[in-house]
C-alpha cells in the first residue's frame, strides 16, 4: 500500500502522539507499504524509508512547541505525485484539512484519527465557551472519514455521543524492548532525585502543560515530605510549574530519550500522572513496561491501560488529592505489594507491541480500499 500521512506534529518533536507515529511509520515501511509523511518542517525529508514532506508554518502563541503550518497547493502536486491508495490524518486541525480536501479532490479512500483530547484543553487556557464549538467542527471533519480511529474505549464512547460516526479502536502500543525493568540504575536513580537515592522517588513524564495538571502532584509530596520529584519533559507551563514547586523536592530534568528515559523509568519508585485529558497515555504503558508502579486519574483512556490494585492505581481526580496521595503512600510504603505492581504491569505491557497494532492498522486500510473498489456488475 501507498499511505500519505498527514499530521500537525512530528519528529523532531517528542510526545506521544509523535511517538505512535514513528513506531507506526517504521513497521509500515519494514513490511513492505510506502509511507509519505505531511508534516510541519522539522527539518526532516525521510524517516525510515518513508519520504516527509515539511510544510513550513509557525509557532502556536499558547503553545510555542507547536508549529500550524498552512496548507498549500504544492501539497496537491505532492500528493498527484506520490499516487497514494488512502490517506490518514491525524488529528485533523489545519495541516490535516487539506488532507480531507485532496482525498475527495483525488477520490482517495480516507481514515482519520483522533489523539488528542482539545475540547477539555480549552479548559485550561480559559476557552471552555468555545468546546460546543470544537466539537462541531471536529464532528465536520472527521465525519468525512470512512473510518475514524480512537486509542481508547473511553474515547469511542465520547466521540460517538458527540455525533462522530464510524468509530472503531486502534489498539495501544509500546516498545517492550527499550523500556525493561532491567534498565534500573542507582546513577539514573542519583541524577533523578539530585544525589538522594535512598529518598522514594516519584517521577512525572510528559509535556510541562497546564492540561496534565501536574500542580497536582504537590500534595503528595507534601504528605511524603522524605520524597522527591522528578519531572522529565518540557513545555510551555515549565515556568509557572518551578515557582509552584519552588519549595518542594522537586527536580525539573528536561527531555530525556531512549535509554534514558527507559532508565529513568525503571529506576523510579512511582509513576505519578494527574492528568484527566489523556485519550489514551502511552507514558503510562512506558512506564509500565519498565516496571514502574503508577499512580494515575481513573479519567479518558487510563482505565483501559491501568487495573487498579492489579498492575497500578486509580484515583478519583474529582474527589480531591486524598486518593492521589493514599495510593502513592501505599506504593512507597508497602515494599512486597510494589513488587507485585512491578510484575504485574510488565506483564499487562508485554501484550501490546507495536507490530500488532500495525497489523491492526493495516487491515482497517486494505478494508477502507477494497470497499471503495468499483464493484462489478
């Protein structure tokens, strides 16, 4: 198959979305299909085999990382061109629109899907008037699809309720090979809580945002005051989140990748993770393929990943701090029940490659292409 991607963030950005799609890419490319990547200019021309074609745009003013590029006629000419079978759009915003529009210009098979939960981020940046009308342009997009893809059960249901229309489950993934609960170091364990490994050590990873909520974290630190805190990431809120922890054990470590970041699970006692916009988290099953317990919001896609008291725990982040802070006391206190959390969250890890959710994503194209075939007679 020839698949034209088109998506409004990529390498070399880190976050999860990103993180889905290169793993996505690099299967899709090892087992025979052609892949052209539509994205913001990162700078890239090729992944893996797969040909990228960057679309210079700029930076978002609420979110800096972010770049909206504009689509442009040169994209149609790229796509004519490149001669795909169907086209994917990821998250369609802006970039994606002009996906949309060549697929009926083109008449080629079309699937969307949907990553990122933006009408509960609205909320954070005091936009919450303006969800009735997201939902409805997001309805009007994706409802152009002939399949839309979510990563969560919790996502289906909420998308389906909104008026979005041939909804079906794009299977988790995770790298069992690079996250491994052998990676555990006392030199990561050393750097992560700034020369105190002997303290319980909580570890947050993700994008410095105000959607992830990570200000929730601080009560339990709070309660647990031997603890430390390390934050692994970046983003726009990373200034408002170091004066907040100004007076807290908390250390702000940066972007990690790869090794280190498998490591700096792996070492950690705790996996904490507040946020309540999550479609489906893959942080979390990161962190728990290494091995680290997590203690995360029973909200969006989380439960689908998390069996409270069997392989992390859940908290009710509607019901204040007091579940959050409960579940990580727990964790750090009781050494055998951690023990047991560790394995079983491997073990719950080791089920979702992501050869088989590509498998998966193959099977929904050659279905998309074959009933958009012309049928004899």
């Amino acid at each position: 198959m020839r698949i034209a991607l088109f998506t409004e963030t990529f390498l070399p950005k880190v976050d999860g979305i990103v993180t889905r799609l290169r793993h996505t890419v690099e299967h899709l490319q090892r087992r025979g299909d052609q892949v052209l990547v539509i994205c913001p200019d990162g700078g890239m021309t090729e992944y893996k085999g797969a040909q990228i074609y960057g679309v210079s745009g700029f930076p978002l003013p609420l979110y800096p990382e972010l770049k909206m590029a504009l689509p442009r006629p040169a994209i149609g000419h790229t796509l004519e061109k490149f001669q795909p079978d169907i086209v994917h759009v990821v998250n369609p915003a802006v970039l994606g629109l002009a996906g949309i529009f060549y697929s009926k210009v083109l008449g080629i098979p079309l699937v969307a899907s949907y990553h990122t939960h933006l009408p509960q981020y609205l909320q954070h940046y005091g936009l919450g008037m303006l969800e009735g009308l997201l939902w409805e342009l997001l309805k009007s997009a994706h409802n152009q699809a002939a399949l839309n893809l979510c990563t969560s059960t919790a996502m289906m249901e909420e998308l389906t309720a909104h008026g979005i229309e041939r909804v079906n489950l794009w299977q988790r993934g995770v790298d069992t090979e690079t996250f491994h609960p052998s990676l555990a170091c006392e030199q990561m364990r050393s750097r992560l809580s700034q020369n105190h490994p002997n303290s319980p050590l909580l570890l947050y990873v993700g994008r410095l945002s105000a959607e992830k909520e990570i200000e929730r974290i601080k009560p339990i630190l709070e309660a647990i005051p031997e603890a430390r805190l390390a934050l692994v990431g970046d983003g726009p809120h990373r200034a408002n989140l170091e004066k907040y922890f100004a007076d807290t054990n908390t250390h702000f470590v940066g972007y990690l990748v790869g090794k280190e970041l498998a490591s700096a699970f792996a070492s950690a006692d705790a996996f904490v993770f507040p946020s309540r916009t999550e479609t489906l988290g893959l942080v979390l099953l990161e962190a728990m393929a290494a091995g680290c317990p997590v203690v995360a919001a029973h909200s969006g896609g989380i439960p689908d990943i998390v069996t409270d008291g069997v392989n992390g725990y859940l908290f009710d982040p509607q019901a204040g701090d007091e579940g959050a802070i409960a579940a990580a006391i727990r964790l750090l206190e009781e050494k055998q029940e951690r023990e047991i959390i560790r394995q079983n969250a491997r073990q719950e890890a080791e089920r979702w490659g992501w050869a088989a959710a590509t498998r998966q994503l193959q099977d929904y194209y050659q279905k998309i292409i074959y009933s958009a075939l012309p049928k004899a007679a």
